[in-house]
C-alpha cells in the first residue's frame, strides 16, 4: 500500500458544506497517523447541486483543503458528464450520463473517476453523514485503510450509522412488526430470526452505537455495511453497477457479489453519525422515492434469480462473465415475470398496511403501474449485462480524460 493511491469522495446535490469539514478531517487523521502520505490521497467532491449550494459547497471545499497538500477537485456533475460524452460512444454513454434518481449512475462514475486518477482504492461518504467526535484520533478512513492493510484478502471495508435512519424507515422506527415486513422486502432470503438480527443490531441497537476509540473489526457483521460508508479495493474496475433511473440501492451488488467469492468483507465500529438536511424529509418526492425502492427490490429479486446457486470466482474478469451470464439467464428464464408480479405484489401489500398516508399513497401508485415495475426492470437488467460487457472499454476509453480543470488552483 505504500505507492497505491486512494480517492477519498463526497457525492452530493445539496448543502454538504459541513460534511466536507467533518470528513476533511478524516483525512487529516488518516495523514497525521503517517498511514497515508499526502501524495496518495486524492479529495473528490462530486456535485449535482443547484448554483446556491454548488458555490457554498465551493467556498467551503477550498477552506478545508488550503492546509492540505492533496490534490483536490471539486467536480460539477454536467462537467463531469460533458467529458464522458465526448469520449464514449452514445449507446454508453446514455448508460452512465445523466443526473436523475439513479445511485448506480453515480457510482460508475465515481469509479471512472478513480481509474482517471489511477487509484487503487474508493473511500465513499455520503453527503449527510459526519465522524463521531471522539477523544481518540481513530476515524472510519483509518479503519478502512487499517483493514487493507492487514488483509490482503478484504476487498470491502465499513460500517453502518448511528443517528438518522432512513427515510424510508424513520415513520416506523418503533414498529418492529412493519419493520419486520418492510425489511423482508430487501432481504427475501432472510429468515425471521436473521431479519430480527439486523434490525436489532444494524438500526435499533447500533444506531445508538457511539464510538468508544477501540477498534473492532468482524466479517459476521458486513450485511451492516452501508454504502455511503465504505471503501472498495480494485473490483470497480472491472465490474460496475446497474445504471437503471429512477433506482436506489444498486451499489450494494458489491457487497452481494463479494459474498458469494472468496474476498472479504470486513465491517468496522467506528459508525458515522447520520443527520437529514434541513426540510429533507418535506421537500422528497414519495412517489418517486417508493419507486426506486420497489425497483430496488425488484433487482434485487433478479440478481438473487440469477446467482442462487452460483460460486463467483476471486478472478474479477472471471466473475465480470459469470455476472454477464447469469443476468442473461436470469431475465430469459421462463418464470421470472412471475417471480417480480409476486415481489411487486408483496410490496404493494406491505406497504398498504402500514398507517402513513405516504406509503398508502405510494402502494396505490405502484398498484395502477404493476406491469411497467416489471417490464421496466428486465429492459434495465438488460442494459446492465451491456454495461457489464462493456465495462473494460468504458475504463479503457475514459482513462485519459483530464479533470484538470476542476482542481482548486486557481479557482
């Protein structure tokens, strides 16, 4: 790990002024424990906010990072998504430009970013979360960087958050029964007792657990890693994400697919502490927001559908052709309409049981739409198994864009 380099980034597309200094600080602790030098650490702010926020997160952003001698780049997402126009073909370039509800849009392009700059790791936090202050320097990026280096073997390393949960949860909180149904929509597999499992240990219990600055790592716990708070080693550039709008949660498949090779996954205590913007609760569409979750289920189904029984191998180019072929197969499989009518109709009934008008609203919704959920999700697999294919002469083609221009000097 001496030479390799890590890119430290922050999507956003709000205010994220005071997650920038939080987390800036998490590279100054990573620093000052001589466990990374200066030189191998690159600081990425990924922006899709408005002008307002983009020129705070801006003043901010040159602020935090004029004692550090990283390089920096505060990169606007449509300038972002002009150069990759320019040196994609646009049958790929539709699969990854674009700044719609779409994580997986957004982490492939984080991942480009990282081949752009040569870096062998992706430290990601979400733009709402912040480290736990603590008498200890020790931080999440220490963590991750800690793990890496004592194991050759772990591939992901994070942790989960304290504090808020998430939207589609905090009306529910005390509710362990509908928690119980909601969560059983994410994880089919799960029996009840491992559903009780992470709702207890994952939100109930550990968003409560503080930090006490000894660090503790399990590969028990790495279904608790969230992936606004976590790092990746090499898999990103071989295997992206499903691109689909309108879709959340798509970024887990690296913790799905990591599971099922010989790599691990090593999950950390350290938690960040979890807090929504201001009027971000009001101001969300709900409609649009149960649609990526139903979607999202929905993947979720196919890519259980399609690796049930399979071994992926600890080559990644391997595993890039075992994840191709068992999408194609999965999507073309005789009962596989029937599987997503049965988990869109599951959702619809859990979320018409519970007592808030904004899941009733959103079953209704989903109730009038059911065949679009389905046909939406085989023609999004469909393009995934292209961005999958295609995914080496996506790193190849985009390798030599210069983000030059985004850097601080001079700004």
């Amino acid at each position: 790990m001496t030479n390799e380099k890590h890119l430290y980034i922050i999507p956003t597309n709000r205010d994220a002024r005071d997650s920038v200094k939080s987390l800036v600080n998490d590279i100054k602790a990573v620093i000052n424990n001589g466990l990374l030098k200066s030189n191998q650490i690159y600081f990425v702010l990924l922006d899709s906010g408005n002008d307002k926020d983009f020129k705070l997160n801006h003043q901010q952003f040159l602020k935090s990072i004029r004692q550090l001698t990283i390089n920096s780049y505060h990169i606007p997402v449509n300038g972002l998504d002009y150069l990759l126009e320019n040196h994609l073909d646009m049958e790929l370039s539709q699969l990854l430009v674009g700044e719609g509800f779409s994580y997986g849009k957004m982490v492939n392009k984080i991942s480009i970013i990282a081949n752009i700059l040569n870096a062998q790791y992706i430290h990601r936090r979400d733009s709402d979360v912040y480290i736990q202050e603590t008498q200890d320097e020790t931080t999440p990026l220490i963590a991750e960087v800690c793990a890496f280096k004592n194991d050759p073997k772990c591939m992901m390393v994070g942790s989960s958050y304290i504090g808020a949960w998430g939207i589609d949860y905090s009306d529910v909180e005390d509710d362990i029964d509908t928690l119980r149904k909601l969560f059983s929509l994410s994880k089919p597999s799960y029996t009840d007792e491992q559903l009780d499992d992470y709702i207890n240990n994952k939100y109930i219990l550990g968003s409560k657990e503080h930090f006490d600055g000894n660090l503790i790592f399990s590969e028990r716990k790495a279904n608790y890693i969230d992936a606004g708070n976590f790092a990746l080693k090499d898999i990103f550039q071989y295997i992206p994400v499903s691109p689909a709008d309108v879709t959340s949660g798509t970024d887990y498949l690296y913790n799905t697919v990591l599971g099922k090779s010989d790599w691990k996954m090593l999950y950390h205590n350290d938690r960040v502490f979890h807090r929504y913007a201001t009027d971000r609760y009001q101001m969300i569409n709900h409609i649009t927001y149960g649609d990526s979750k139903l979607l999202s289920r929905l993947m979720t189904k196919v890519t259980q559908t399609a690796l049930d029984d399979v071994k992926l191998s600890s080559d990644f180019k391997k595993m890039k052709e075992q994840l191709s072929n068992s999408y194609y197969f999965a999507i073309h499989s005789s009962d596989i309409k029937t599987k997503l009518m049965i988990t869109v109709d599951n959702f619809i009934e859990v979320y018409s049981t519970i007592p808030h008008d904004n899941y009733k609203k959103i079953a209704s919704h989903i109730s009038k739409n059911k065949k679009y959920y389905v046909d939406k999700t085989l023609n999004d697999v469909s393009k995934f198994i292209l961005l999958i294919d295609k995914w080496e002469s996506v790193m190849k083609q985009t390798r030599n864009i210069s983000i030059s221009k985004f850097t601080e000097v001079g700004d």
